[in-house]
C-alpha cells in the first residue's frame, strides 16, 4: 500500500480488508477519496452491510450521505435526526452546483 496514493490506499483497506458481520467507525473517509471512489466505497459499504456490517460514519460528504436508509444525525448544540435533503452539505453542493456562476461571482467578488 506505500507504492499508492492516500485515497487508493484507503479503497484499497476497505475492498480488500473489511469484512462482514463487523462494526465499522470511520472519520471522514472523503477526505482521501475523490467523488468517484467515494462510490466505489458506497458499493462496498452496501456489499459489507448486506453481510452483516454496520457503520458509524462522520462525514461532510453528501455523497456518502446519501446511503439508503442511513440515519443522519447532526451535531450542533445536540443530536437532532435529520433528512438527506435537510443537511447543509447537501444543500450547499447543490446549490453551487445549480447556480456555479452565481456562487462564484458571489465567493471572487
């Protein structure tokens, strides 16, 4: 794993050496992982779930947020359950996204 980059060390951890029926913490996984291997590793987390895995996830990442069924909670003054769609990370991506130009008018001005 040393001849590799950060990001395909860590796929490359959680493909080949996390195995089902187990409990799983991660801190921000996508931090080492662009947004296509962020997917790849949902299709994993997918694979080891259905095997009997379960995760605990601190993530910024609406990507690795969006795991069906996930239970999203967020942190501020407490713990509150939320919805996908009611997270910030959410809703700041896709706003950027659908309104690129604008945003950066807004962010270089």
């Amino acid at each position: 794993m040393h001849q590799q980059s950060h990001g395909e060390s860590f796929l490359a951890l959680i493909l080949n050496k996390f195995r089902g029926n187990s409990i799983y913490i991660l801190d921000e996984p996508e931090a080492a992982l662009s947004p296509t291997r962020q997917m790849t590793m949902l299709a994993r987390l997918h694979e080891l779930v259905r095997e009997g895995s379960q995760f605990i996830i601190a993530t910024h990442s609406p990507i690795i947020m969006a795991y069906p069924d996930a239970i999203i909670y967020e942190i501020n003054d407490g713990f509150r359950i939320v919805r996908y769609e009611e997270t910030e990370h959410y809703q700041v991506t896709k706003s950027f996204l659908n309104n690129r130009q604008k945003m950066l008018e807004i962010l270089t001005k």
